[in-house]
C-alpha cells in the first residue's frame, strides 16, 4: 500500500468544512422537527435517517478523520 493512500481526502479547511457543514445539516433539520406542529413522530424518524445517511457519508469520505469529531461532540 502507498504513502499516498494513507492519506485524508482534501485540505484540512475543507474536511473541517466537511464536518461541521454535516453537523449544520443535521441540527438544522432536528431544528425544523422541534418546532413543526404534530405529527412530529415521521419527521423525526426522516431526520434521524437523513442525519445518518448524511454522517455515513461524510465519515466514509473522511476515512476516520470523522472519528474526531464524535470525540469532541460527545465531550
């Protein structure tokens, strides 16, 4: 395996930009849910799909650079 293949995706700026532009979407949408009228039950479950679709993606982009990320959200 190359050197080269060891190493994340794109600049630090854009995987920064990368992960909380993720963070963004998520908490936006949690943010509609919480002030939309009822039903809220399918909103919440469409945003929890999303949200995770979304961190999927990003955190296969980032190839563990993500990882970081949970660790400070979680702190």
């Amino acid at each position: 395996m190359s050197e080269s293949s060891w190493e994340l995706p794109g600049s630090p700026v854009r995987r920064r930009a990368a992960l909380w532009g993720t963070a963004a979407r998520v908490a936006a949408r949690y943010g509609i849910v919480r002030v939309s009228r009822p039903p809220r039950a399918r909103r919440l479950a469409r945003a929890h799909e999303r949200g995770a679709r979304d961190v999927y993606r990003t955190a296969i982009h980032l190839r563990g650079g993500f990882l970081k990320f949970g660790q400070f959200a979680s702190a």
